[in-house]
C-alpha cells in the first residue's frame, strides 16, 4: 500500500454557462422529457468563447494549490489529461505550468486516452512521489468535450475539470490503485475530425461495465476490503444511468454515490468526469471515511483507486470554492442558437 502519499490539495472549475437537455431536444424534434429521463441528466455546462482546456485547468489548479498551502515552485510534475487539448502540437501542461508559477525545473506531458487521461496522471504522479523524482506533482483532467450536432454525445458533452496535487504527507493517503485495460474501440476521433465517432449500444456491455466493473473488483481483491467498508463511490459519468447500473451492480446505497454523481447537473466532463465527482466527496468527506473512485476511458480502460482521509482535510476544504458552487451558483442558461455560436458549430 502506498502509505502516506496522497492528496494534499484539490480543486475544481465548471463554466457557469449551461444548456437544458430538453431544450437540445426541442430542436432536433425530440421528446424534451424521454430524453432527460432517458440519460438522467438535466442540464449541462458550457464553455465561454474565451475558455478551453487550459483556461479550466487553471483555474482548478488555483484551487487546489490553495487547499495545499504549497509554493508551486515544489510542483515537479505537470500533468493535464484531456481529449481536447487547444493545440494538436503545443503542449497544455507548459501553459499550465506558466500560469501557476511552477519553475522551469518541471516535466510536463499532455495525456489523452479518452476520458481517464486525467486518473492515469494521478498513477503517473503517485510514482514519482514514491521514487521520490519529485516532492509534488500535478494531475489534471479537464475538457471541453464534443458532440455532433444532432447526434446522442450532444446532449451529455459538457465541460469542466478537476486538478489533484499529489505529494506525501496528504490529506487523503491513495491506498491503492489497480488498472483493468483492453483493446475495445468503442469511441474513436481521428486527426483533423471535429467530432467522434461511438458505437452506440457497443459503448455499454463490452466497454464501459466491462472495464469500470473489473478494474474495480481487481482493486478490492488488491486492498483485501469489501464495498461495503466505503463511505463514498464515484465511477465515470458519461451519463447518469451507466454509473447507477454500477453501483446496483455492487449494491452501493444511493447516499454514497449520489454525492459524487455530479453528471446529473453538468454533463459528462470526458477526462474531468470522475475527478470532478471526486472532488466532490473530498469537499464534505470527514476524517477515517473511505473512498473508491474507478474512471472510464473509452478505447478502453479503467483505472481504480482506493483513497483513505485524514484529519488534516479539514482545514483545507474550506480554502477554496467547493464543486457545489461550481455547479449551483451564478448559473446563467443559453438557447440552442446561442450554445451552437459558443461551441462553435457553425462551419462556414
């Protein structure tokens, strides 16, 4: 187990714009009410014209330096997981770097396999931490996804992140973590392509539930605990009923998941879905609770971890705004004609 090294600050960033899933659904000539009901999700978040993935990332990672109480010169790792970095060839996580004021002395990488790019830099991270290559490091997932106009991704492809600084002496102590990864092309976007491809029904028995499923009981089987020792569970979210066959699946009560289900009130974030949900449980957890958070990335794999809270994230939880006021406050809604200009979609 890897003691004694963990999180030692968080943060999260959500745009403030969102758009009805039923009003998404009005345009295209669907039932507004099937189709919310039918993903369980009810709104999503919007980028603004002047925010991208680099934008999120920094402002999760504002947050979650000032939870760590750390002088980002000790960040030695760069991180940023994402399927839509700004540059094709220009790496994020220097621009990142940057912006934080982490110093030149720094390895930085962009990653990207779908949406648990941003849990592969948490492992990538943790590593190092325990090699003792670096004192602290930083993993992000973030994204400004994509949807086709009219096709089943627009209604949950959202847009948020969430930023994880991993040192020792945490405040959440990552316990384990375990990898379940096959060769299942269920999600693919080539160079040059606006937007990805799926396929459909494929996405859900051989890809998301295989993977999210195994990697999980591979990581009970490694940490030699039961489900039902966790206080809270938070796998990926691409929308809001995979993750609930899931935790049916393992029987998980509904008050130690829905705190993490955050999909339901942004849509699915891609690489920021489930560190978002994570960041969300460490927001209220308390001391001794334990968590289990399994990401999905399509292609497809799953990374599982299992996390264990100290005392000391009491005192940092209220340094900086919490996933909850991210989600809730200062909302403002769009139109469809407005999130298509903001997103744009409209090819001349």
């Amino acid at each position: 187990m890897f003691d004694m090294v963990g999180i030692v600050g968080w943060g999260a960033y959500i745009p403030r714009y969102r758009i009805k899933t039923g009003e998404i659904a009005r345009v295209w000539g669907k039932d507004p009410e099937t189709i919310t009901k039918g993903l369980g999700i009810i709104e999503k978040s919007v980028p603004a014209l002047d925010e991208d993935t680099v934008t999120i990332s920094v402002e999760a990672a504002r947050n979650a330096l000032a939870r760590a109480g750390i002088d980002p010169k000790d960040i030695g790792s760069v991180y940023v997981g994402s399927e839509s970095h700004p540059y094709a060839v220009k790496p994020s996580g220097t621009i990142v770097a940057e912006a934080l004021g982490c110093g030149p002395e720094l390895t930085t990488a962009d990653l990207e396999f779908a949406c648990k790019a941003g849990t592969a830099g948490m492992q990538i991270i943790l590593a190092q931490v325990k090699a003792g290559m670096v004192k602290y490091g930083l993993a992000i997932g973030a994204d400004t996804s994509q949807g086709r106009p009219g096709d089943a991704l627009e209604y949950s492809a959202a847009a948020g992140g969430a930023a994880f600084i991993i040192g020792s002496n945490p405040a959440v102590v990552m316990e384990e973590t375990y990898s379940y990864t096959t060769d299942t092309p269920d999600f693919w976007r080539r160079e040059g392509q606006d937007y990805p491809k799926h396929g459909a029904r494929f996405t859900g028995t051989p890809a998301y539930f295989k993977h999210v499923i195994n990697a999980t009981h591979g990581l009970l089987e490694k940490v030699g605990r039961s489900m039902e020792e966790y206080d809270y569970v938070v796998f990926h979210m691409p929308n809001a009923k995979f993750p609930i066959k899931v935790m049916k699946h393992f029987k998980i009560p509904k008050e130690k998941y829905l705190p993490g289900l955050v999909v339901t009130r942004v849509g699915n974030c891609y690489s920021g879905s489930s560190p978002l949900g994570l960041s969300a449980v460490l927001d209220i957890a308390k001391p001794g609770q334990k968590i289990l958070m399994t990401s999905f990335g399509s292609g497809a794999g799953s990374d599982s971890f299992s996390f264990l809270v100290k005392e000391s994230i009491l005192e940092k939880q209220d340094r900086a705004p919490k996933t909850e006021e991210y989600i809730e406050k200062n909302k403002q809604y769009i139109d469809y004609g407005t999130y298509v200009k903001m997103r744009k979609k409209l090819k001349i």
